[in-house]
C-alpha cells in the first residue's frame, strides 16, 4: 500500500512540475525519446526480475497453452481499448480545432 502512494505522489510531483513548466518542457524536442527509453529500461528490468523469479517462472510454465491464449487475448483487448479511445480523442480534437 505504501508502495502505490509513493508511485501516486511522483506522478503527481511530476504532473505539477509539467504544468508548471509546460512552455520551457515542451520545447525540449528529444522528451519523447528520453520517454521512451525510461519506458525500455523499466519493462527490461521488470522482465528481469520476473525471469530470474523461479516461483513465476514455475507459474509461467505450468499456465501452458491456455496461459498463453490468455495472455494474448488480455493484450489484444487493452490494445484495441486504447485504439478506440485514441480514436474518439482524436476525433473530437479534430472536431475543436474546426470551430
């Protein structure tokens, strides 16, 4: 439980500082870049930690084909949830921007 408040209050910390900040941050053309590889680094160390958990490998490979199945089926969901949610967002910017 601490552990999520400590996550909240970065996120926060970080949301006041962009919204304070949000003129000089944006002109910062590489931010996106840097975003990225922050987000690179952080699944390659969790990957790591869960491979080198034995208990989660265990689990991993006792769940077999239906594992996988569901595993695969979770991500096409919350792509496609994203997906349309860009779309509907998209689809109103655009319907701003005209008026």
């Amino acid at each position: 439980m601490k552990i999520m408040l400590i996550y909240f209050l970065i996120m926060g910390a970080g949301s006041v500082i962009g919204y304070n900040f949000a003129g000089s941050i944006g002109k910062i053309k590489c931010l996106s870049t840097i975003q990225n590889m922050c987000i690179y680094i952080i699944l390659f160390f969790l990957g790591l930690q869960l491979g080198s958990d034995e208990t989660i490998r265990d689990a991993i490979t006792g769940m077999g084909l239906k594992g996988i199945v569901s595993s695969v089926i979770a991500m096409a969901g919350s792509f496609i949830f994203v997906l349309v949610l860009r779309l509907i967002a998209e689809k109103r910017v655009r319907k701003e921007s005209k008026c």
